[in-house]
C-alpha cells in the first residue's frame, strides 16, 4: 500500500520536498507525477507535448500548526486541437492564488463569520476574503424578478454591533 499521504491531495501532482520556511510556515515542493501527462484546459485530451513551464506559489489549507503554501510547476501544452493552453488543474482553476480547497474554505468561514475575522483566522488579506465571498454570492443568490416591482423599500440594520449590516428588501407587487 502507497504510504504517501499526500499523494491524497492535488490530483497529477506529488510532493518533491518541503522546507520550514518560518516558524510556522510550510513550503510543499509539487512535481508532475510521471505517470500521468499534462492534460489540455480546452479540450480535455491529454499530450506530451510540453511548451513552456511556469512555477506557481498557492496557498493551500493549513496543516496542523502551519501555513501551507505549495510551489507548483504548471505547463502550458501545445495542443494539436487548440493550440498552446495551460494544462487542466482541477485543484487548482483559473489564475487565482488559492487552491480549490482553501477557496472552498473561505467561503464556508465566510458564510458564518463577518469578512475580517475570516481574514485573521486563515493569514489572508480582506479583500481576498471579500473577493472569494463575493463570487459564492453571485453564483449562489439568483437576482429578483423585478418585472412586477412597483415600488421597492430598503433598510438596513446591524446584525452583530459594528461588525455586519443586513439590507432588506421588499417589494410590493401590484394590486390585482
Ligand atoms: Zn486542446
């Protein structure tokens, strides 16, 4: 059986070395794991055709007492089919500067903890935190129908004293 823990976590990756960079953070080294070839972000097929390599530093979940921060070697392949992309990295989307996971993170802390404390508990800066909390609420709360709307009223009121505003919103629909 495979005793590599950490080959759990980031999909086509495995740790190369770590360093303690200050007392309570960790620098995880990834290297592509040989057996599995990069995999184009357009369409999916995988190739051995490497373009160009570039290392990106990603915060990552903390582990234990540490900060995690990974230093990942993407590739950008040439593909028959789209041309040079970056290679697919599910753990990893977009050019963002967190891992999935820790983005995932974010969002639940978010969700039940005003944006600053998230910030101080995780390392992260607020308006990485506001960002992340953001697009959760894009993606999540589906824009009123206001093709009925008459009149619209808005107030807003504290939840937690000076630490987080409510705005509510209601509407009156037209009389029938
Ligand atoms: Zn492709």
């Amino acid at each position: 059986m495979d005793a590599n823990l950490l080959s759990l976590f980031w999909e086509g990756f495995e740790l190369e070395s770590y360093e303690v960079t200050t007392s309570n953070t960790l620098s995880l080294r990834l290297q592509p794991r040989s057996s599995q070839p990069p995999v184009c972000s357009g369409c999916g097929q995988a190739t051995l055709l490497v373009h160009d390599v570039s290392r990106r530093h990603v915060r990552e979940r903390d582990l234990f007492d540490y900060r995690v921060w990974l230093d990942v070697p993407v590739r950008r392949v040439r593909c028959v089919g789209c041309g040079i992309r970056r290679e697919q990295i599910h753990w990893l989307p977009g050019r963002r500067g967190l891992t999935q996971a820790m983005i995932r993170q974010v969002e639940v802390l978010a969700s039940l903890l005003p944006i600053k404390q998230v910030a101080e508990l995780l390392g992260l800066h607020w308006h990485t935190v506001k960002a992340i909390d953001h697009q959760r609420l894009s993606r999540e709360v589906q824009a009123p129908d206001l093709s009925q709307l008459r009149r619209l009223i808005m107030d807003e009121f504290a939840l937690f004293k000076g630490h987080r505003y409510a705005t509510v919103a209601t509407r009156q629909r037209p009389l029938s």
